[in-house]
C-alpha cells in the first residue's frame, strides 16, 4: 500500500531525517564547545604541551558559525509532515553537514597530534552518523570519503607535505615516522570504518524495515476500520430507518390516525412496539459500540456543555415518563465546569440510565436527575465520591457547589430511580457485556442481550471517568457517571 | 402561509414516513409539501416559501441532511429547521447541531404531540 506521504520516499529515513539533523545540529554546538574547551583541558590538566589554542578555538568558531545556519534551516523542517516535503533540501543539508564535520574534524586531530592522534577513531564515530542519518548508499559514500580524509592526513604527514605539529603528551615522542606504522595504521582503521559501516547500515536498515512495516500496518488497520466504520453506519441505518418507522407506523395508529382501535389490536400492536422499540434500541447500542471503536475518540473531543446534555437528554424522555406517569425531575448547578468529550456519546450514556430509570420505575413513581461536582474519590469504584452541590452536602460536607466547583475534579451526574434496587452480587456484573439486572424480566422487558450499561461505562472510561450504581434491594438505585473536569 | 394555514415541507425519503408526517401535520391543522430527496427540498424550498422545514438527517447519500440545511442557508433560509434523526446517525461524533442552527432535532420514531408542540412553539416565534 502505498504512503499517503510520497510513492518513492524510504518513509521513515524521510520522515525522521529532519529530527535526526536537528538532533545533531544540537550535538554538534556541543562538540565545538568540546573542541574549545579540550585545548585548554588538554593543556592545563593533562599536560598535554605544544597545543595551537587560537586554532582550536577558529575550528570551534567556524564549526559553531557553520551550525548555525544548519540550525535554523532544520530546525524549520524537523516536523515530519515537513520533513517529507523538503526532503531533497533536508538530503542537502545532511551532505553539507557530514562534510562540515569531516572537515573540522581532520583539522582538530592535526591540531592535537595528527595521523598519530588517539583522536583517529572520531572518524569512526562520524561513520556511525552517516550510517544513521543518510542512505546505505551515501553511507558508504562518506566512510568513504572519512577514511580517504583519514588517509590524506596519515599520508601527508608520512610523506611531509604536511606538517606534524609539535604537540607533545597526547602522541609518542617525535621519532621516526615508519612506513609501517602508516599501513597498519591505514589497514586498521580502514578495516574498522568497513565493518563499522556495514554493521550499522545493516542495523539501520533492519530498523527502517520494522518502522516501515508496523507504519503500513497501522495505515492498513486505520483503513480497515474506517471502512468498517462506514459499512456498518450504512447497514445500521438502513435496517434502523424501517424499524424505525415501522414503530413510527404503529404508534400513530395507537393514536388513532386511522380510527379508534379495539381492545385486542391496540394490545396487539403495542406488543409489536414494544417488540420493534427493543430492536431499535439494540442497534442504537451496535451503533454506539461501533463509535466507540475508533482510534480517534480523543482528536475528536471538545469542550462541551454538560447541563444543556442532561436537559437535551431528559426532554427526550418526557414523554415516555408521561406515559408511565413517572415524575421526571432534575436538578441543575447554576454552573457547572467544562468538560471535555463527545456530547452525542455523554448524551448517549444519560439517555441510557434515563430509560432504564423509567422503565424500571413502577407507574405514579419519581425519577430524579441531579448533576454535582465532585472531587474523585480513591476509594473503591462503587464508593459515592464526596459530591459538593446544592442541596447535597457530601461526607466532606462542602457547603455550597461554588466552591466546589473550583476545587472539582469530575462533573457527576446521577439518574435515581424508585425501581426495585440491585443486589450486591447483580450489581459486580451489572456493567459488564451482555448482562442484565435480575428485574429486567419482572418489568416486563422483551428478551434481549444486555448491552447498554457497558456502553455507559465505556463511555465514561473514554471521557476519562467513572460510571457505576449506589443500590440497596428494596430502596431504589443511583446510577452514577462522572466525567473529568477540563482544567485550564 | 396559504388560506391561513401553516405550510410545512417535509423532506425524507422515505415515503412511509412522509405519509405518516402528512397525516400527523394535517390532523394538527397544517399545509404539508414533501420532497424526497436533499435537492428536491431545496427547489421546493425555493418555489414554495414554505413556514417550516423537517428534514431526515439520512436521505439518498449519508449526511445529506446536514448538507441540505447548510444549502438552505446559502440560500438565505429563515425560517426554521427541524432534523430527525435516528440517534447516531450522524457520521461525525463532533457535529454539533447548534453549530448548524437548526431549531430542534427529533430521534426516531417521532412523537407526534412532541413535534407538533415544538412546530406550534417555533411557529409562533
């Protein structure tokens, strides 16, 4: 599959390269106030004498002047996005670097010894960065070139077209320059550029490999489920749209658009209702299920305003509560603070502990909706957290929800019915897939697999909260989700 | 308005729907015009000015709703717009109706008494 990036880019090398420069760019001010600094540590602790010291510092000067313009053009273009674009002027700059530091390089080690210098092996370690930052191909091209500056040095001093400089504790004694030592010298470190670079190609590229690969595969599955995303919303609407108006249909004969019914139609007909409203609202769960799934939940939060969902949520079910003569009440915070998440998967959520709130709620019942900030609790999931609003005080007894509120770390909404309440034991499956409350049965619900309350809960997890039920048998049940507070 | 009714363009294109909304919009004392695709309501919203607007979030293509409210307000729409919508239906997790001005939106299967309260309240705006 080709990169959304570029069909001829090695994708990582190209995306990471303007990182990697700017990571060296970084490095190499370090290592011109290494050159500078090395003089005078060389000289004054390790007694090293005979060193040029205003050279030292002119290689420092220029190494750093040279960066600077390195610098400021990678640092503009070590975004990845960016540094795909510019990719040829990024492969550029990379050319231009690595020569800059053989360069400088090969006249600092004449500085502090020359051919015969411990400080040979920095040509190696400037292999390695080639090997890193560039192709395998220009890789080899600069170990290349480094071993031919190397050379030139070795070779140059052997022969006398360049001077040895008179630098004494950091080389052997003056004496003479053996031919010998030359070609081992050469031969040395000539091996140890080859393998150096081959190993670390080798390795380089194993890692370019497996970047390559796992970014593909996380394109492919990304593509996969926006497919699947887009296949399922198509099939859940079109078998909801006629279920929909199916129930649609059947509830304006109930209402008598074509005529008054008899007794056994109308019982036989919100049966059916009642059959088709079931199948509704499992496919508005799959489709809830199916958002959930998506990698991207998170890019697509903003802040939202949690009192206008509950309100949006419980007018929605208004007139359900009437026709259950359930006395549907809700009790707001003047303010509340903002929160940070999907509002059509909070509203989702609310709506979902509202019809259960109703439906398991006797007629002539109360159904009460109360929004509070809390600070969240470190005790155990189930424990209420200390609420701080009107009318409520918590443990901590906080007086008023103004207060509160500043000190918040969730907005908390609570559904409390006056249905039968759930046992210890149905409450720790309550919120798990396919499970239902032991009363589902005795209200009267249609048979159906139980999917609801774990997409409340899963819903709460993605906002960053918590969801669970305050029940004792017999007193009725707080259905609780928190969602966390966006601190600016 | 025409002989002192209300006009109301119903745009969905599902014909059963439509019919039952026709039925329902009348019974409450209301002219009804349907279109059954995105583009057909926004030429009939053109020729017949009507007093409100409902419109099915999905019709021929996904999100044509939301894109022929959008139309409708290029094309200087003020009267009000009420989408229904099976509860997820939107693509989009982010879309908030707000942002897209719509008077109310209605999930499926609508109440009729619901939809008929809002339309009377916007009505009387």
């Amino acid at each position: 599959m080709k990169s959304r990036l570029g069909p001829d880019l090695i994708l990582t090398h190209s995306l990471l390269l303007g990182e990697r420069l700017y990571l060296f760019a970084r490095l190499r001010f370090a290592a011109a106030a290494a050159i500078l600094l090395g003089g005078p540590f060389a000289s004054y602790v390790l007694g090293v004498d005979g060193l040029d010291l205003g050279a030292l510092a002119a290689a420092a000067g220029l190494l750093s002047a040279c960066n600077v313009g390195i610098f400021i053009a990678v640092k503009r273009l070590s975004h990845r996005e960016e540094s795909a674009r510019k990719h040829r002027l990024l492969v550029a700059v990379a050319h231009l670097s690595v020569t800059l530091d053989y360069i400088v390089l090969t006249y600092a080690i004449w500085l502090v010894g020359g051919a015969l210098s411990p400080f040979l092996a920095f040509y190696l370690l400037h292999a390695i960065l080639a090997a890193v930052l560039l192709s395998r191909a220009e890789a080899y091209g600069y170990a290349a070139i480094g071993y031919l500056f190397l050379s030139l040095l070795v070779l140059g001093q052997w022969s006398g077209a360049i001077p040895r400089p008179h630098v004494s504790g950091a080389v052997p004694p003056a004496g003479r320059f053996d031919g010998r030592l030359v070609a081992t010298i050469l031969f040395v470190y000539g091996l140890l550029t080859l393998v150096t670079t081959v190993l670390t190609t080798g390795m380089v590229k194993l890692l370019r490999q497996s970047e390559r690969g796992l970014r593909s595969a996380r394109e492919r599955l990304e593509h996969l489920a926006d497919i699947r995303r887009s296949f399922l919303h198509v099939v859940l609407h079109d078998v909801r749209s006629p279920v929909g108006t199916a129930v649609a249909m059947l509830a304006g004969l109930q209402s008598g658009i074509d005529g008054p019914l008899r007794e056994p139609q109308a019982r036989r007909i919100e049966r059916a209702r009642q059959r088709l409203q079931g199948a509704l609202e499992l496919l508005r769960n799959l489709r809830v299920l199916a958002d959930l799934a998506t990698e991207r939940l998170e890019a697509m939060m903003a802040p939202v305003d949690v009192r206008a969902i509950v309100r949006d949520a419980v007018d929605d079910q208004l007139d359900a509560a009437e026709q259950r003569r359930i006395a549907l009440r809700l009790d707001l915070p003047s303010t509340l603070p903002a929160v940070r998440g999907i509002e059509r998967l909070i509203r989702e959520a609310i709506a979902n502990y509202l019809t259960n709130a109703i439906k398991y709620t006797p007629p002539g019942g109360q159904v009460v909706v109360r929004v509070a900030t809390a600070k969240a609790s470190l005790a155990s999931p189930d424990a209420p957290t200390r609420s701080s609003s009107p009318g409520s005080p918590g443990p901590a007894g906080s007086p008023d929800g103004a207060s509160g509120a500043d000190m918040a770390d969730v907005v908390r909404v609570e559904v409390i019915d006056g249905g039968p309440g759930i046992t210890r034991e149905a409450q720790a499956k309550l919120f798990q897939e396919f499970a239902r409350g032991p009363g589902a049965e005795a209200a009267g619900r249609t048979r159906g697999i139980g999917l609801g309350l774990s997409i409340v809960r899963r819903i709460a997890e993605e906002h960053g909260g918590r969801a669970g039920v305050v029940s004792e048998p017999g007193q009725g049940s707080t259905f609780f989700i928190e969602f966390k507070v966006l601190h600016a | 308005m025409k002989d002192g009714k209300h006009l109301i363009l119903c745009v969905d294109d599902d014909t059963d729907l439509l019919d039952l909304l026709r039925m329902q919009l009348e019974k409450g004392g209301y002219l009804v015009e349907t279109a059954f695709s995105g583009e057909e309501g926004l030429t009939k919203f053109k020729q017949l000015k009507p007093d409100l607007i409902i419109a099915d979030l999905m019709m021929e293509e996904i999100d044509a709703g939301t894109n022929l409210v959008k139309e409708l307000k290029l094309a200087g729409n003020q009267v009000p717009v009420l989408l229904l919508s099976s509860m997820g239906d939107q693509l989009s997790l982010s879309t908030s109706y707000r942002e897209l001005g719509l008077d109310a939106v209605f999930q499926k299967p609508v109440n009729a008494e619901a939809l008929l309260r809002t339309i009377k309240a916007k009505l009387m705006r």
